[in-house]
C-alpha cells in the first residue's frame, strides 16, 4: 500500500518524543567530548566570543548593554558598511527585483542587476569577465578543482587565507607551498613544479596579520619564466591599496598578467555579503560550467547586486574615500612609531602593533576595550609563535578624532602594561 502524506490535513498530529536521557544515547558519549574539547579551547584562551552590536556597523558602534565603542578591527576599509546612498540603492533594487531569487544561477536565479553587476566588476578589475558567489569564501572553494587535475600544480603562498586553502583541498592537483612572499623560495617550488602540466601560482593581495602585499610584479615575472597561471585574492586589498585603490594588480601594474582574481563584497565593497572570481574569459566560461559552489548554491539577492553596482559606480566619481583611508593610516601608523610602538611596516589598511608576548597581547587588547576602542589581540596558532599583537584595521570612516583617542587609549594602556617606557 502506498501511502501519501496529506500536506494539508493540519489535524494531524505527531506523538512529540519524550526526551530522552541523553547518558544512555549516542549523543551522551559524543556531548561528552564536545564539552571536553570545548573546554579545552576555553583554557588554552582561544575560546571566540561575540561582540552583539546593537547598531549599524560604523567607526563608532553601540553594544547590546548600551555602551559605546570606536571600532578598529572591522574590514570596513571604505567605511560604505552604512553608508546610506547604498541602503538607498538597496532598498530600491528590491523593490524593483523583489527579496530572494530562491534559485541557483543557472536555472532561474539570474537578473539583469546580476549581469550588470558582474561587468561592473570586470570594469573596476580590467579583465574579460566575471562570476558572482555567495561569498569569496565560495569563489576560492570552487575555482580550482574544475580548471586544475592531478596533472597539474598549485603553488600557494603559506599564510594564503582559509578559503583557498580549503579550495586547494578540494581539487587532485598537486600542492606546493613557499614562503610568504618569499621570491626565491617560489622559484625553487616553481622548479620542482616544473614536469606538470599547468602550473598556478596562487597568493593574497594583502595578507591579513601583518598587512603586508604580496610582490606582484616578481610573482608575474617568475610565472613568466616558468610558464605559470596568476592568482590573487584581493578581498582585503581590493579598495585599499593601489594608487586608486583598485587593488595590487594596480599598485604593480599587473594588469593582463594576472590571469584570476577573486575578491569579496564583504569588505571594502560596502561589507555586505558576496564574492566573485573576475578573469579570463574561458576560465570564468569554465567556471560557469563546472564551479560547485555556484552550480548548487543560491544567487546573492537582489538588494545586495543593487547596492554593489551603486559602490561601484560611487567608487568611479571619486577616490575620496580612498585618499581618507590612506591619510588615516599614515597618521595611525606615523604617531604609534612616534610613541615608540613596534609596527610592522604596513602597506595597506592593516597595522600589527607588535607585542610578541601572547598573554600581553589579550590583556592589552582588553585593556583598550575598556577605553573604548575594539581591536584583536592575535596570537599562536593564527600567527607564529613569539609573534603575538594587536591588530588594528583604519578606515575612511575613522575621523581625526576617533584616530586621536585610539592613540591615546594606546599610549595609556601601553604605559600601564610596560610596553612604552
Ligand atoms: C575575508 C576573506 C575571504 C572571505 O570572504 P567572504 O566573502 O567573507 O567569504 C576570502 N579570502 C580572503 C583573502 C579574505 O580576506
């Protein structure tokens, strides 16, 4: 007999479970071990806790408890996370476009605005064309496996992001691995890479610890010499760095020697949500027909293409917000050497202020909160042993005075704690 459930029957009724005594179950032995492993995290100090922001996002944000605080560890590079030309532009893209697409892109989940929005971004990157992502996270997890084989050869920078790490994993090439930005050490894994078939180099534009950029111009020069494809993600360099701020390609002038870029909406691009690959034209085309993450998960919606086309058209009027960005970091970093703080020298919106000491570096960055103004204390596991700091992200909605008093706030704490004389 078969037999069909009746969507509609609302009288129907299920005999709800009665809990169970979870000792007995599977879940008793397996909640064991999460509690323990979770302990474990909490002990060694690496237990992640939330800030609940009760605003929007901005240079000074509202906590849940009604306190206040100056922001310095958001990626809001361009300070657009509310700006209200692109809420505006958001809130007509869906009424004009709806909510949701409620589909993948290929089947029925593509609009004009994502077209639009996609040669918005091959425009800003100089290349042939581009593909939309429900995240950057997605486009580094579905570039390589459907270009690369076992034939071939990805050779990554070690401190690449998570996401391209995790996409490396998912494709058979074989991996090789240099040093950051060490130029002899890609060389050497170039030549070791050399009987396979295609080889890519692949590396961040702007690394996030030390906020260094990668070397694009000799990166580009070895590819030549050894016949390799270019990537680079340019999630946290995209906006910031460059004479313009449209990313390393621009600050080495590499444009037409990088094959792939990658990047994200959720950083400089207004930090909402969305990623992309921008490229050339058969990888993008390849992509389309083979990239997971975009074959089986749902398209950005509406609100988000309209908002970001609208970024992209307010970043071609003006560089203002660039040229902010770029004075606010100057004066950062200038007036914390010149209060005798160790700074790794940086070139783009990130400034490590460097402690070297893991406990210092999370007493120091609780110490700030106290004062006022959020920033990340990193150390080992995210960054090398003996290497620990704080992280300090600018932004072009940073103004003088919020600048100002996180400087102060650093002077203080870092007089208390014993790191300035
Ligand atoms: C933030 C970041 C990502 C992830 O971007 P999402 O769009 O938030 O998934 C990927 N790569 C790098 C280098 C990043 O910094």
């Amino acid at each position: 007999m078969i037999f069909y459930v009746d969507f509609q029957d609302k009288s129907a009724k299920f005999e709800r479970r009665k809990p169970i005594n979870t000792i007995l179950t599977m879940y008793g032995k397996f909640q064991k071990y999460l509690q323990d492993e979770l302990k474990a995290i909490d002990e060694a100090g690496l237990y992640k806790r939330e800030r609940n922001i009760a605003s929007p996002q901005s240079a000074e944000i509202t906590l849940q408890d009604g306190s206040k605080a100056l922001n310095f560890c958001a990626n809001n590079y361009l300070g657009l996370a509310d700006d209200k030309r692109l809420a505006e532009a958001a809130k007509m893209a869906m009424d004009a476009r709806g909510y949701g697409m409620s589909s993948v892109r290929f089947i029925c989940g593509t609009q004009d605005i994502h077209k639009d929005l996609e040669k918005a971004i091959s425009e800003y990157f100089h290349t042939e064309d581009a593909i939309l992502y429900a995240a950057c996270f997605d486009a580094n997890g579905g570039v390589f496996e459907p270009l690369f084989t076992a034939e071939d050869a990805i050779i990554s920078d070690s401190l690449n992001h998570a996401s391209i790490i995790d996409g490396v994993r998912l494709c058979k090439a074989q991996r090789f691995r240099y040093a950051n930005a060490d130029m002899a050490d890609l060389e050497a894994q170039l030549q070791a890479a050399q009987a396979c078939r295609h080889r890519i180099i692949v590396t961040d534009g702007v690394f996030s610890m030390d906020g260094n950029v990668a070397p694009m111009d000799k990166i580009c020069d070895l590819a030549e010499k050894y016949d390799a494809l270019v990537m680079v993600d340019e999630s946290h360099s995209a906006g910031v760095v460059g004479p313009t701020g449209h990313g390393v390609a621009e600050q080495f002038n590499c444009y037409g020697r990088i094959d792939i870029f990658t990047g994200t909406l959720g950083k400089a691009f207004g930090g909402a949500v969305g990623g992309f690959t921008t490229g050339r034209k058969e990888i993008i085309d390849m992509l389309r027909q083979r990239s997971r993450p975009y074959l089986f998960s749902n398209s950005i919606p509406p609100m988000i293409a309209g908002a970001a086309l609208e970024m992209f058209k307010m970043l071609g009027e003006s560089d203002a917000l660039h040229d902010k960005l770029v004075e606010n970091v100057n004066y950062f970093r200038d007036k914390m050497m010149a209060a005798g703080f160790d700074i790794k020298p940086t070139q783009s919106a990130i400034c490590a202020v460097m402690l070297y000491d893991a406990p210092l570096s999370q007493k120091f960055a609780a110490k700030m909160a106290e004062e006022g103004i959020f920033v990340t204390g990193f150390y080992y596991p995210v960054v090398p042993k003996g290497q620990a700091r704080i992280r300090v992200q600018l932004s072009a909605a940073h103004e003088r005075a919020h600048l100002d008093k996180a400087i102060a706030a650093f002077i203080k704490v870092g007089k208390e704690l014993g790191v300035l004389k």
